[in-house]
C-alpha cells in the first residue's frame, strides 16, 4: 500500500493492527511496566472489591470506603496509560522520551480525571445502542493519547480525541473486532489453563483446592472476574498500541509527523544519495575514462587491483566482531576430540573410585560382623564342610564389581566410538551445491546469514566484487529475516524489503537507514553501470555488521 493511500485512507486493519504489535514488542521494558504499575494495582483492587461485595458478612460498611478506592485506582490506571501513550508516541514520531515536568503531570491529571470518569457510563450505552460503540471505544482510547499532558486544555484534549475518533471509521471497527476477537482466544486459554491447573496440582503433587473438591467453583462470580482482569491485561496494551498508531496517522495528515520521521531515517544516506547524484551529473568525457561495469576488459584490471589477501583480512576482522563472532561454525571444536576423550576419561575414573569404595566398605562391615560373632558360630561359618564361605562371598564381590567396571568401560568406549564415527561422516558429507549468484531466481532464505558471509569471502578473494557485494545483500536479508523483521518472497523487490522494514521497525532507526544505505548501492552496482569497488564492498559489510549487532 503507498504512502499516498495511507494518509487519505489510512492503512488496512490487519496493516494496522501488525504494525501496533511490532510497536509494542519492540518497546523497552520500562514503558510496558509503566502500563502495568497502573493496570495491576486497578485490576487486583477491582477484582477484591467483587469478591468482598459479593460474600463479605460486612460489606455494606465499608461500601462507600471500597468504591472510592476503586474509583482511585481507576484514575491512576488511566494516568499511566497516558505515559505509556506518550512514550510509544514518541517512538513513532522518532523523537526522544517525552519529559514529565510538574507542569505537563498537572495537566494531564486534570484532562484524564475530567473526562476519562464519563466512559464508565456512555461505553455501556453505546454498546447497548450497538452502534455508536465503535467510535465511543475510540475516542476513550484516543484521549490516553492526546491527553498525556501536551494538550493545554481539557476542551483541546476533548476536541483532538474526537477529531481521530472521526477519521476511518472502517479502519477503526475492523481493528476493533480483531482485538476482540484475539482477546477472546486469550480468555478461552486462560479459562482452559485455570480449571486443569487444580486437576494437576492434585494428580502430581497430591495438592486439594476447592476447585478440585467440586468443578462447580469454576464457574462463580470471582474466577469469571479473575478471567476478566488477566484477559485484560493481556490484550488491553494492543489496544492502546493501535489507537496510538491511529492517532499518529491521523495527527500526520496536518503536521506531516509521518513524513518528518521518514526524513529522519534518510538522513544517514542523504550523503550517499548526494554522491549519487553528483556522479550521474558528471562530463561524459569523465565517463568514457572509466571503463563500463561489464566489460570484460575491466574485470582483470578490478581483479589486480583488489588485493585479495588485504581484503580477506578486513572481512576476517569484521566479521570476526564478539557481537556476532560466536555464530560462526565451530569446525576446530569439531575436529578436536580432546575435551570430550578427557571427559569421558574423568568419568570413567569416577566410577572405578566409586566401585572400589564401596567393595572397601562392604568388607569392612563384614569384617566387623565376623569379628563381633561368638568364637564358635565364627569357626563353624567358616569350617562347614571346610569351606570358607565367608572369604568366598568377598572374592564373588570383588570380581562382580571388577565385571560391572569393565561393563561400563566398554559401553563408554562404544558411545565414545559412535560419536566420533558420526562425526567424522558429517566431516566428510558431501555439501549440497551452492546457489549460482548469477541468477535473479537466487533468495535469501536458500542459505544462513553466515554461509551467505563466507561465500562472499570467498568471491572477494578471487576478486568476484559484483558477486560478493550481492552475497552480502542477501547475508542481510537473511538476518533481517532471522530477527521477523521482513519476510522474504520471491517475487519482493529490493524496495518492497526496505518498505517492510521501515514499516516494522519503527524502534530502531540506524537498521532502517544503514539497510537503505546498502539497498542504493547494490542497485547501482547490480542493476546499473558503476563498479563494485573494494571501498564500496567494505563500507557495505560495515553495515551489514551493524544490521547484526542489533539482533
């Protein structure tokens, strides 16, 4: 979808509801605990006050006490899903964490007290009228969104929630349903959890709760409330993830906040795009000095010029990084069989230590039952028909513990063998065939991120520039893919990739320009007429690595 269709239509419910996830998983842990330091304390106080209202003897004096406790806790839940809208607002827009002076607290405590009480009485309404629900849920959402404090006024707060609740109302109601939707799935898995969680408590631990004495407390007023409350703290920060998303593609049709922030993530490859643009304009006798990018003539001239060892020994280094050196593959681990015969050795020992301790100690007991018998029942044990029966249970103990050492011996010997048999057949596995670079039908996902790197070591060595710049670009996308940040498809462009990326992770500007940077270059390298040059391929993995380190 353009960008165009995406300030006058705004974007698809499921587009919408995606990019609010990724939004929300990629936010830093303290702006889900800010959520939760105010959601918590409202939903244990709520679900207290209806298990104490429902079965208390005392209810009724202390009614009034725990309704105005409530009606507390439901304003501080809503003063800090103001925070918590601010600050995923501030990710969208690219800007820094918004500060809370004195002055915006105030604010915002005043906007939220004034008019987030009212949504206890006109959202039952509305969903009783049906209808105007959709917009009522929006405009309760909107105002934990542009109520957070910037607005100077409660009459502002009022008109800017109402202004975004307006816009898109297909766009709104579809969302909606998906949301509910999800939090009925949520609550079915939790209804499901908590009745077999009292069955197992009793099977496996022999644990007997009122649950399990009678199925039918499953189905009082307290657990569906406890249901309730965990479904919403599940699903209720997705919700407010939307209407943020919505507020910020509704706030970008007059301020432009949407195409501010794209500015922002292109600023890192303005100095590139000027470069471009420079060599575009440049005389065409300059041109015709430089050869053109396929001609076979130049190839051995780029080849000489590459240096392979120098190359090779800064790709060495950079990929070499501790950020992302520990995914490389461990081929000296596997050849050296050193750690795991010693191993297996100091196991073997342990077992003889142990057998010769307890053969020790089994002839010491019967030494001191023997010693301890009456002379008489001693000698006869021992002389019955002139046998000595007592030194041949000992002899019969030391060889049984002799035959279960060497048992063991030869079965560690045996694993030992087979594993280092198979090793050796995956050591001399034939490899499947690497990918032809050469052709277009060639995607990431047919190799890891780190095969993709060595095959292109391997081309920069033989001075293959082209080849290894493409499989650099597609070690990227592989990792981009590996972290669920792009889906790779075949039938995606290049620019397809750096839209999903742009729209998926909002969070992490430097990925989005660093991955732009390297879109430009390698279209100018493998669709157009410029040269791959060892700067170029350099400066390339350069951002691949820090496209990694970010994993």
């Amino acid at each position: 979808m353009s960008r165009a269709r995406h300030r006058q239509q705004g974007l698809g419910a499921l587009d919408l509801v995606e990019e609010a996830f990724c939004l929300l998983r990629l936010a830093p842990a303290g702006v889900l605990a800010a959520y939760y330091a105010g959601a918590v304390p409202f939903a244990l106080g709520l679900l207290y006050f209806w298990a104490d209202m429902s079965g208390g003897a005392f209810a009724r004096r202390h009614s009034a006490d725990a309704a105005l406790g409530v009606a507390a806790l439901f304003l501080w839940m809503k003063y800090w899903q103001a925070v918590f809208a601010g600050h995923l607002m501030a990710r969208l827009r690219g800007a820094p964490a918004p500060r809370w002076t004195w002055r915006r607290i105030a604010r915002m405590v005043v906007v939220q007290t004034a008019l987030q009480p009212t949504g206890l009485f006109a959202l039952p309404g509305a969903a009783l009228m049906t209808l105007p629900f959709g917009w009522a849920c929006a405009f309760y959402h909107n105002l934990s969104v542009v109520g957070d404090g910037g607005s100077a006024s409660v009459r502002a707060a009022w008109r800017g929630a109402l202004r975004q609740a307006r816009l898109w109302p297909g766009q709104n109601h579809m969302a909606l349903a998906i949301c509910y939707l999800f939090g009925f799935f949520v609550l079915l898995n939790l209804a499901v959890a908590m009745a077999v969680l009292p069955a197992l408590l009793k099977t496996l631990l022999g644990v007997e709760t009122v649950f399990s004495l009678s199925g039918a407390h499953l189905f009082n007023t307290t657990f569906i409330a406890a249901l309730g409350g965990l479904t919403f703290l599940a699903v209720n920060p997705l919700m407010k993830a939307v209407y943020v998303v919505r507020c910020f593609y509704g706030e970008s049709l007059t301020s432009g906040a949407d195409l501010q922030a794209q500015l922002r993530l292109l600023r890192p490859a303005a100095g590139a795009a000027l470069l471009g643009c420079l060599l575009a304009l440049m005389p065409a006798s300059l041109h015709a000095q430089t050869p053109p990018a396929r001609s076979v003539a130049a190839r051995p001239a780029i080849a000489g010029a590459v240096r392979p060892d120098a190359l090779d020994r800064a790709i060495g280094e950079t990929i070499s990084r501790p950020e992302y050196a520990w995914r490389l593959p461990r081929q000296e681990a596997d050849e050296d069989k050193g750690p795991v015969a010693a191993f297996l050795d100091s196991v073997v020992r342990s077992i003889g230590k142990g057998l010769k301790w307890i053969a020790h100690w089994t002839k010491t007991i019967v030494d001191w039952i023997l010693d301890n018998q009456p002379d008489s029942r001693r000698d006869r044990r021992r002389n019955i028909s002139g046998f000595d029966w007592v030194g041949a249970a000992q002899n019969l103990t030391v060889v049984l513990t002799l035959v279960v050492a060497c048992a063991l011996g030869l079965l560690f010997l045996r694993v030992w063998q087979q594993r280092r048999r198979r090793a050796e057949v995956a050591a001399t596995a034939i490899a499947p065939p690497l990918p032809d670079l050469n052709d277009e039908n060639v995607t990431a996902d047919q190799l890891p991120a780190d095969e993709w790197l060595e095959q292109a070591r391997a081309l920069m060595a033989r001075g293959e520039l082209r080849l290894a710049l493409r499989a650099l670009f597609l070690a990227g996308l592989a990792s981009l893919a590996q972290q669920e940040l792009v889906a790779i498809a075949r039938f995606k462009s290049n620019r397809d990739y750096q839209r999903e990326l742009d729209r998926r992770a909002h969070a992490r500007p430097e990925t989005v320009a660093v991955f732009a940077e390297n879109v430009a270059a390698f279209d100018r390298v493998w669709y157009g007429a410029h040269d791959a040059t060892p700067d170029m391929v350099d400066r390339f993995a350069a951002n691949l690595a820090r496209i990694k380190a970010h994993a």
